[in-house]
C-alpha cells in the first residue's frame, strides 16, 4: 500500500500519521512518499487541524515540512527554519540534529542542507515506474534528434511530477528538474494525461486544484480545457504555448498501458522563439511516435 492510494479527506490524518510511524520504522519510506505526504500536508493543513489556533503539528508533521522547506531553499539555517514554520528554534534544532545524525542532511556551519541519501530513495521511487524504465531509450532519442529537453512525467494525487528531463545539443536551461511537481492544466504533458482520464475525473481535478493562472496563457476555464482536451484526444498530441512560463513552448503525448489507462506522458520543450508552428508539428509527430515505441516497449515485460 502506498500513500497515494490513502483516500483524501478530512479524516485521514490519523491513517497517515499511522502509515508513515510505521514505514519510517520499517525503514521503506521512500522520498515518493515523502512527497505524498508533504503535499498532502501543504495543501490541507487547515482541515487537518495544522493552524496555530488550533492542534499543532505531529513531529512527523514537523520533519517533512522541515525537509520539505530545506529542499526547496536549497539550504537554510535554524532561525530561518523557525521562522518559516513558525516552531521555536529548540524544536528545528532538535530535528535537525536527528536528520543530520541519520545521515539524510548535512550541517555546514550552521546551514543545512539534503544530502546524497535523498538520491538513493529518488531513484529507487522513479525506478518503480515501468514507463520510466522502458521509456529512457526514447526520450533519450527524442533529446537527441530535437536538441531540445525532452521529458517523461507521471500523475499522481491529480497533479502532474517529472520523472526524468534530459537535456538535447540545444537545449535551453529550465527551472524544472527531475520530480517537479506540475499543475497538469498548465502544461503539454498535463493535459496529454488530463486527455485519457473521464470528465468525471477531470472534475475532480479541477475541483481540488483549480485553474490556477501561470502566465497569461494558462487555460482557466473548465469549459475552455474540457474542448482542448476534446482535440487532443482527436489528434493524439498536446501543445503548451507559454502556458506555465513565459518563453517556453511545448508539445507532448500521452502513454497509456495495455488496457488503455493513462501511465504518463512524454514531451519536448523549449523557447518559444525556437519552437513555432512548424517545429511544434513536427516534434508532435515525434513524441506521438516515441510514445507508441513505449507503450509497445511496456507490453513486453
């Protein structure tokens, strides 16, 4: 059982605070469930009774969200680390001392930041994902034939993570990295596997994420998305046209299993400048194409 299949609602708190005691214990926590579970805080930490008017948070609580922070400033010190969270400096302390002990962070005069055992626990997750494993080849090639950065991602919880993003002869530097996190409405791979879920799913997407504007091309209305959806199912291809940033175009296709459910998708991006009408046609004919070599590379286990 993994986290992703414990159901979200208000009651789960003490499902999840009993699963990941035990996994920790067990010592098979690996950094997708770590993920899982921060996000699952993040975004219902006043249903789960995270403010400060009411419960505070567990210690498990505590270290993800500390890990969390740590990840995503690249390294922070203690009273940066009690401000953020709001926890006093003795409790961060505290944390961080256990963190640095167990090897998973790394003290540098006082700032501190993951160390090298997060890959171990990245890799072992990305590993388990057959569409990683049996796609590497065509997104390698895909990388190599467009000089662009070519991409596998996957969903989960209704939002959308890059596996693995590889950089081609040209390619232009990107904020993104492997294990980004994406709203699937934002984005060529996003709506690629927003187009083989039901509309009832998409709904319920929708209705726990949003339409969150990124730029000023994101796509915010629901009817506007269902009719995209709607031609990306027709044409087999998604297009992102500096949707989620300024600048960057992209183009993806979705990758489904032997019974048609949606597994991920792949894609190829870069600056928009570069990647016009022509060029997005053309690479859309070559992620459908790899995205069919990887569905037929899946079928042979």
């Amino acid at each position: 059982m993994g986290f992703q299949n414990v159901k979200r609602n208000h009651c789960a708190k003490p499902i999840i605070i009993a699963y990941t005691s035990t996994f920790i214990a067990e010592g098979i926590l690996n950094l997708e469930d770590i993920s899982h579970i921060v996000g699952y805080i993040y975004r219902h930490r006043q249903c789960l009774g995270m403010s400060q008017q009411t419960k505070p948070l567990s210690t498990v609580e505590k270290t993800f969200v500390i890990i969390d922070l740590i990840k995503n400033k690249g390294q922070a010190g203690v009273s940066e680390l009690a401000k953020e969270t709001s926890l006093p400096e003795s409790t961060v302390h505290s944390h961080l001392t256990t963190l640095e002990q167990v090897g998973y962070l790394v003290n540098e005069n006082g700032s501190y930041r993951l160390s090298p055992l997060f890959l171990a626990l990245g890799e072992k997750a990305r590993n388990q994902y057959t569409l990683y494993t049996r796609g590497k080849s065509e997104v390698r090639q895909l990388a190599d034939d467009t000089g662009e950065v070519a991409s596998i991602a996957v969903h989960e919880r209704g939002q959308g993570i890059f596996l693995w993003r590889l950089k081609g002869e040209n390619a232009a530097s990107l904020e993104s990295y492997d294990g980004y996190t994406i709203d699937l409405h934002t984005t060529a791979v996003g709506k690629a596997m927003l187009s083989g879920f039901s509309d009832e799913r998409v709904d319920e997407i929708i209705d726990e994420h949003g339409l969150t504007a990124k730029t000023t091309n994101t796509i915010t209305d629901r009817d506007t998305l269902f009719k995209t959806l709607d031609d990306i199912r027709d044409s087999g291809v998604a297009y992102d046209r500096e949707e989620r940033v300024h600048g960057l175009h992209a183009v993806a296709a979705p990758v489904s299993d032997g019974d048609g459910r949606i597994m991920g998708a792949v894609s190829v991006a870069g600056p928009s400048g570069r990647l016009q009408n022509q060029h997005l046609e053309e690479y859309g004919a070559k992620v459908k194409s790899s995205a069919s070599m990887i569905e037929l590379n899946m079928s042979y286990r």
